[in-house]
C-alpha cells in the first residue's frame, strides 16, 4: 500500500522554501533537489503530481507564491511531465501574477512551462505552430477567467 501522506510530506518539504534565497541548495549541496529525485523513484509521478498540483492551489495565493512555486516546479524538473489538469494549472499561474507588473519575474517562466508541459503531452505542436503564445491559447484564458472569478 502507498503512503500518500509521506508524499504530502515531502511536497511541503520541496515547496515550503524560498528559491531565491541564497541558501537554497547551493552547489554541491542541492537537498531539495535531492529529495524531490528520491520522491520520483519511491512513488509514481501519477500520485506526485496529484499532490503537487493541489499544494499549488490551496497554498500559493499572492504573486511571490506563485512565482516561487513555478521556480521551484522547473527546478524539480517537473514541467515535462504528465499533468493531469495542465489547463487548470496554467490558468492558475497565469490568473494569480500580474504579468503587466511582474513580466521580468514570471512571464518567461510561465510561458515556459505553459510550452514544455503542453508539448510534452502533445497537446501543442511548436512546428505546426512556431508562433505559440500561451497568452493567446484559449484553454488556458478560459481558465485564466476561471481562476479570476474565484479570487473575488
């Protein structure tokens, strides 16, 4: 039987720090990096991104949140990986961060993420479409409202 709550566990571990702090995981001594690697190998990325995904919503709700979460989420090498509501989550980075004020911080990076994690479960093709925006991709401005109309 699995554990699911050492994966809680474990997400709160890798995502309750700051990345931009000078002593997260240094080099040579990259523990978290560490840990979310022992995490892929004990459990399947299925439950991981499940309680991922939910640590996201329910714990990251102002700009810096998200933003740190996103960081964190490329760092644990996780954006090409399989995510279950890819949309949603999207929509959720995006609805949560003023781009207008916070493009030098979040905007490469969401747009990142928003591009591996769709092209990875071909739900986007870069050489049907090499001008992909996900600012412009419906699904993810569906969500983006969802999202929005949520906080108020």
């Amino acid at each position: 039987m699995i554990d699911k709550s050492s994966i809680h566990e474990i997400t709160n571990y890798l995502f309750q720090c700051d990345y931009f702090d000078d002593n997260f995981d240094p080099d040579g001594d990259e523990q978290h990096l560490d840990k979310a690697y022992e995490l892929f190998q004990k459990f399947i990325w299925d439950d991981i991104i499940v309680e991922w995904n939910k640590y996201l919503f329910e714990n990251c709700h102002t700009s810096d949140e998200v933003i740190n979460y996103a960081n964190l989420f490329i760092y644990y090498e996780a954006a090409s990986k399989y995510n279950p509501e890819p949309y949603t989550f999207l929509g959720y980075l995006y609805a949560h961060v003023d781009l207008d004020k916070e493009w030098d911080k979040a905007g490469d990076l969401f747009d990142s993420i928003a591009i591996e994690m769709l092209g990875a479960q071909n739900l986007i093709d870069l050489m049907e479409d090499p001008y992909y925006s996900p600012l412009k991709d419906e699904r993810i401005l569906k969500s983006v409202d969802y999202w929005k109309n949520r906080q108020t």
